[in-house]
C-alpha cells in the first residue's frame, strides 16, 4: 500500500500519517524531516529528491508532505491520496496548539535542531503564501486528476470519522 498525504500546513497532516503507520504497520516519511537542516535551513534539493526516490522503492510507504518537485511520480504510484483541505483558521489554530504543546523541543516529525516555532513569516505563510492560486490550482488538479484514489478532509471531524471507520482503535486526541 503506497499513501500520500497533503494538504496546508498545520493541518494535522503528520498526525494523521503517523496514525496510519501504526495502523497498516508501514513506513512514514515526513518530508518536513528530510527536507530541513537544524535550526530550519533548507537541505539540498538533490539529496532530499534522493532520499524521497528512494523511500518510494519501497512496497509500501505513507509519505506526508507536498514538495511539489516529485509529486507527480508519488501522485501516479500512490494507491490512496488523502488531502487536508482545512481552512486557514482551523491552520493556525492547529499551529498555535502545537507551538504551546512543543514549546522549545523538537516534534519527532521535523529535522532534529528544528525547535518548535510560530513566527510571523510562518503565520503568513498559514494564512496566505501556502493558499495562492498556484497552490489551490495544485490540490484541485490532484482532486479531479487521482478521483478514484483521493480522500479530502474538510474537518477534523471528517478525519476521525475516516480512522475509525478503517478500524483504528487507538486514541484520537490531537499528538
């Protein structure tokens, strides 16, 4: 089973992925986690597309993240696609909650020396930069191109609802 997982940021998209894992007993891939140096620098683009091509050589895998460059060929292989489609202020509600609960540590989903935080460029980003046109285009394209294997999360809610009804059993408190 080969699974991807998108959507805007601080939408829950790394949660849902590692509950997945736990569930089908399969690899995650945080792109967040490959695609980051310490202290939030941007690794090159050559090895973390390496480190994605070579992750996918797997049977099965969920991989959580957009990173546009190799979507494509993760879009054509994947078996189901799941999109959070959350609007800006569920977001940045999710990301405040996150920088409170993780204030001054490192999420297990992130590059190590990536301390927790919430700036004004990354509130920008949450309510603006990642939702232009170009990006909205791009989630409607996937939602019309992959139909038959894409699954769009509106709600929280909507998302509980999913992992219940795939028999996931554990708890489903916000991580």
């Amino acid at each position: 089973m080969k699974i991807l997982v998108v959507g805007y940021s601080s939408s829950g998209k790394s949660t849902f992925s590692k509950r997945l894992s736990r569930f089908y007993n399969i690899p995650v891939l945080h792109i967040d986690k490959i695609f980051f140096g310490p202290n939030w620098i941007e690794r090159d683009k050559t090895v973390v597309e390496a480190e994605i091509r070579a992750f996918m050589k797997q049977e099965s895998f969920i991989i959580d993240g957009q990173y546009r460059k190799l979507a494509q060929e993760r879009f054509d292989q994947a078996d189901q696609i799941f999109i959070f489609d959350y609007n800006r202020f569920k977001c940045l509600y999710g990301a405040l909650k996150r920088r409170i609960k993780y204030h001054n540590q490192n999420r297990d989903t992130i590059a190590d020396g990536c301390k927790e935080r919430l700036n004004l460029s990354f509130v920008w980003w949450i309510l603006h930069g990642g939702r232009k046109k170009d990006s909205k285009a791009l989630l409607k394209s996937y939602k019309e191109q992959y139909k038959d294997k894409v699954v769009v999360f509106k709600k929280r809610k909507e998302t509980d609802q999913y992992l219940r009804s795939i028999g996931y059993q554990d708890s489903l408190k916000y991580e």
